[in-house]
C-alpha cells in the first residue's frame, strides 16, 4: 500500500558515536524522501563528527575514524540536510527517542532553529512494537519476507523501514493511512521537548518529568527559583531541552510585560 500523504516525509537514519542525545554525534545520515505524488528523493552522507568514534560502536555499524576523516562535518552539511526536510514530516525506526532529538541537537549545534511545531513524526518501531514487538530486522523479514542485508548501514536501514511501513499499512485494516494517525499511533508520552525531561499535567502545562520538581509547573518553578534556570541552562541537558525551558521562561516574562 503507498502511503497518503498530505506533504512529503522523509525517512531517516543516522548512525553515531554512541546513545547519548546531548552528547554523541553524528558519522552517517541516509534520508529518503518520499513525495506525495509518489516520486522518492534519496541522499547519504558520511559525517566527520570530530571527535573519535569509539571501537565497540564502530563494530556496530562498521564506520572508523579513518573512513570519515576526509567527510564533511555535520555543521558544513546542515543547511542541505534541513532544506531537505524542513517542508516534511518525519519518519524513522525508533526515532521519536533517538534520531529525531539527535538530529535537533546536531542541527542547534549547526546554528540552525530546528523545530517540530509544524511536522509530524511517524515511528514505525512504536507501530511495530505495539502489534508485534520485535527488531527492524526481524519487522522486515515479518512484514516484507525479506532478510535485511547491511542491517545497521543507514542506508539499508532507511530503506528497509519506509517498505516496512508500507507493509505494514496492507497487514493491519485498522491502521489509517494518514501521516497524523500514524503519527499519534507511533507516538509514546507526549513531551514538550524531545528527550523528555518536560512533560504535560492534565491541562496541558508544561511539567518538569524529573528530579525534585519532577511533577510541577515549569514556569512556577522558574518564577519561584530563578537560580534553577540557570543551573539548567549550564548542566548537561540536551540543546533543545534548553530550547523549550528558555521559551516557557520567555513567555512568562512577556505575560507579564
């Protein structure tokens, strides 16, 4: 089944230095943009991330630090890779937790405003994991019949998640194909930021969703200790995050304005 699509999406893949959102970067992105009429728009590119890539993660997906030495750093690659996605949705495998906030860091770090207020993010390992709970590789031989070759090649990867989701749209009658459903479907708890330190109450607040004030209002607490804002803002939290705080801070000082 191809998909209904209102607006493009573009598929995405990124292999890294490691897990860690705030901290790890980027060495290959693959995105495959797919149009509404049908037509596909594919790149991959090898990233220098500039800082060393540790053994046991290029084991993972077989990049060095020689095979990317030569390659272009995310922040030179940036403005292609955001012209190409910044009209679409988003969809990847797993990446409403890790690609997505990762790709947000890079790009902040790049200088540029990075936001999803107006995309939709389509997950197909939540779709997956919520009817058959299994890994990309076994989705793909599940759904498509197919062994994944080059598992963990982001391009492979891309590939191989755009036919799962097609697939998985002919297996399940239930499953609308419109990239809004999808994308509430795919989603997991909802969070004002993407590594999910700030959450909603009840009323749609903006909430802290850790430590001690793990339940409260954002903008009471930065009203009640203006000290907290700025050890946020100085701790390791990721860029975006900071993003989302600086914003809840600004509002409630132009409220008051």
């Amino acid at each position: 089944m191809e998909l209904n699509l209102k607006k493009p999406i573009c598929f995405f893949d990124l292999e890294t230095t490691g897990t860690n959102v705030a901290t790890d970067r980027i060495v290959e992105i693959s995105i495959l943009k797919v149009f509404p009429n049908g037509n596909k728009e594919s790149h991959t590119w090898r990233v220098n991330p500039e800082v060393p890539i540790p053994a046991a993660t290029s084991a993972i997906h077989g990049i060095t630090d020689d095979m990317v030495a030569n390659e272009p750093t995310f922040k030179e690659l940036a403005p292609k890779v955001y012209a190409l996605i910044k009209d679409s949705d988003l969809g990847g495998f797993n990446s409403n937790r890790f690609d997505i906030p990762l790709l947000a860091e890079a790009m902040l770090r790049s200088d540029i405003d990075f936001d999803m207020k107006k995309a939709l993010s389509v997950d197909v390992q939540t779709i997956f994991h919520k009817k058959e709970k299994r890994t990309l590789e076994a989705a793909y031989k599940f759904y498509c019949d197919k062994d994944l070759t080059n598992a963990h090649s982001a391009e492979a990867d891309t590939n191989a998640t755009y036919e799962v989701l097609k697939a998985q749209l002919d297996k399940y009658d239930d499953l609308e194909n419109d990239m809004a459903t999808l994308a509430t479907f795919s989603s997991h708890k909802k969070f004002a930021d993407f590594a999910g330190y700030i959450g909603y109450n009840k009323n749609e607040e903006e909430v802290f969703a850790f430590g001690k004030h793990r339940g409260a209002k954002v903008e009471d607490v930065l009203e009640k200790e203006p000290g907290y804002f700025g050890w946020l803002l100085n701790a390791d939290f990721p860029l975006y995050t900071k993003k989302v705080l600086t914003r809840i801070k600004l509002s409630k000082l132009n409220t008051k304005a």
